[in-house]
C-alpha cells in the first residue's frame, strides 16, 4: 500500500505528516530543521532513492538549501548555495523554492530566490550559478517588489517540452524561456500591471502563484495580487477567471493532478486585511477551468480569521485527490475527497509557509 507524505515549512521548522491511501488518520513528526524558516520542501524521486530538498533561511546563517536522503531524519546544508556575485549589486534574502529537473536530468535543479532571481545546478545541489538570461534580463531595472519583497517564488518545467519553463516574480510578472533557460521573454498580456513603468510598461503585475497543467502544458493559471487568471497558449494571453468568486485577491492556487480544469483557490479579503472574506474558511473548485467556482466548507471552522501563504497548498497525486492547505495560525487542512469534506490534521504548528504533497510506495 502507498504511503501519502504532506511535507509541511513552518516559520520554526519542519514536519512531516503521513498517512495511508484512506488518508484518514495522520502520524506528525517533527520539528525538523528546528530552528529554520522553511519556505519550500520538495521530495526528488530521480534517483531512485527519496531526496527532501529544502529552501530554508535563519537570522543568523542567512539564506540556503538543505537537503536529507532519509525522509527528513537527517539533513546536510549545501557547501556552495545560491549566491550572488559580490559585484552583482544584490543580496540573496532568501531562498523562496527548490524545484528538481527532469527526469532525465537527475543532478539538474533549479532555484528560485530574493532578491529576485533564479539559479541552477547541474551537479546534484553541490554547486549553484546563476541563470544570466533571466537575472540581467533587459527590464531589471524597472523590477519592483510587492509587499513580500522582490522575489521569484515560482519556476514550472514544461511537462512535454523540455526546453521550456516559466517563472513568476513579484511584483514583475512572468518569464517564459523556450531555450532550457538561455533567454527568457516577458508573458504578462492579459495581465493587471499595478503601476505602469514608463521604460518597461509590459512589467509590474504582482504574480502570487502559478501552476501549469501535467496533461494540457500549454494551459496555466495563475493567483495574482489583482485576480485569478487562465492562459490557454502557455502564457502568450491570459484572461480572468473569477465569476463566482468573493474575492479577487489570494495567495495559493493548486490543480487537479489529472485534470486541467479542476482547479482550487483560496480567497481572502482584501489586500489591507488578507484573512478569510467574513471570517468563514472556505476553498473554492472550479470544475471547467475557472468558468465557474463551488464553495466547499464541510469541515472547517466557521470563524477562520487567518490567511493561507503562497506555498501553503497543495494535492497529492491519488484518486480521489487529495488536497491540503497550512495557515498562517498554523493549523492544517486535509481533504481526501477532492474537497467535498475536510479535517483538521494534527498539532497547532507555527505559522505555515509551505506545504507539499507526495505519494510513496
């Protein structure tokens, strides 16, 4: 029988929660990396053996990745991380996500950081440089960070065309290389540009997250500071989706792991007061590609006054799906019937930054 493993990043560590294909009780162990800010957890199955990598930060090591080759009990901090050259005239802030190559790529992995940049290794994690095309893109200059700073949260590999890839940066935009990182073009028709530059007015809009469809890659859609968003053509347009939705404004987004047109959103009130629209916790599913949205409440809480961070959703790869969501009041949010009921999981952690999803056998 397979084993679900939700991987969660909290602001003091991580934990990992595990369960059986029934997903109804869950076994939590951690802290693990106590201590650290967790941003991103991902679990890389390449190699045959299971690699946790971590994008991790402290107030007093800065910035970097760690890794652990048995599921979480142990972890190794990469020797040469992510760094900006001393002459690059900026800072490695923190490390937002980890992202492992292809399959056919088992050492390649890829970085997405603040101040907002991305970087790639080609050796397994030891050794990082970074990706000139999109780092010295022609706009740069006209980069403005959104309230969460200048960063580049999220890189998505093209599941049919390994030369292709997208990374979301707030608050610029969207990037889109056909090259395998080479070069690297602005995807923003469509979308809401906060405050115009009068040098480079295709950027500024504020991508919160984004995510591509496994079975229909040239579709994404994306949450933004300003809406929800669908691109039908890999991100060449985009048009939005939010008919039925409270809200415009969100941080996390997830898609069905077989299905490009169900979709999950979390809206919250405002960017001024970012908690739940009334107080009441709710997910919303779209069926057919954000045409229309269903509210899902069965099983939390009716007084949700918290928000949920740009990483903190996520679905395994089961059927039914499941799907899970953290808080910034840390709790945690399981549904293994595609959102038709929920259930608090475990603990009351620290606040939430990240949560992950995987199956094993």
């Amino acid at each position: 029988m397979s084993r679900v493993l939700v991987m969660v990043g909290t602001q003091k560590g991580a934990f990992f929660c595990w369960s059986d294909e029934a997903r109804g009780s869950w076994r939590v162990e951690g802290p693990l990396l106590k201590g650290w800010e967790v941003n991103d957890l991902q679990l890389d199955l390449r190699g045959g053996e299971p690699v946790v990598w971590a994008a991790v930060g402290h107030h007093v090591y800065g910035a970097t990745v760690q890794h652990s080759r048995d599921l979480g009990r142990t972890w190794t901090q990469v020797e040469n991380g992510p760094r900006y050259a001393e002459d690059a005239g900026r800072t490695l802030e923190r490390v937002w996500t980890v992202v492992p190559g292809r399959q056919d790529e088992p050492e390649v992995l890829w970085a997405g950081v603040a101040e907002a940049g991305l970087f790639e290794s080609r050796d397994g994690g030891e050794s990082w440089r970074e990706v000139p095309g999109l780092n010295e893109h022609p706009t740069r200059p006209s980069w403005s960070p959104g309230a969460g700073g200048l960063c580049a949260h999220t890189v998505l590999l093209d599941p049919a065309d390994d030369r292709r890839m997208w990374v979301g940066i707030s608050a610029v935009g969207v990037f889109r290389s056909d090259d395998g990182g080479e070069t690297w073009q602005v995807k923003n028709d469509g979308l809401p540009i906060a405050a115009p530059d009068k040098d480079h007015p295709e950027v500024g809009s504020c991508v919160h997250k984004m995510v591509v469809a496994p079975d229909r890659p040239s579709r994404l859609y994306q949450q933004n500071h300003q809406g929800v968003l669908r691109s039908d053509d890999g991100g060449d347009t985009w048009e939005r989706i939010e008919n039925g939705l409270p809200s415009r404004f969100g941080f996390p987004i997830a898609l069905h792991p077989a299905d490009s047109r169900t979709l999950y959103v979390l809206p919250l009130e405002s960017e001024e007061y970012r908690f739940f629209p009334g107080g009441r916790m709710t997910v919303y599913r779209s069926r057919d590609g954000g045409d229309s949205w269903q509210p899902l409440t069965a099983g939390l809480p009716a007084d949700g006054y918290t928000g949920v961070l740009r990483n903190a959703m996520a679905v395994d790869g089961l059927g039914p799906c499941g799907i899970y969501f953290g808080t910034t009041g840390g709790q945690l949010f399981a549904s293994h019937d595609e959102g038709e009921s929920w259930q608090a999981m475990p603990g009351l952690l620290p606040r939430i930054a990240s949560v992950t999803a995987a199956v094993l056998p």
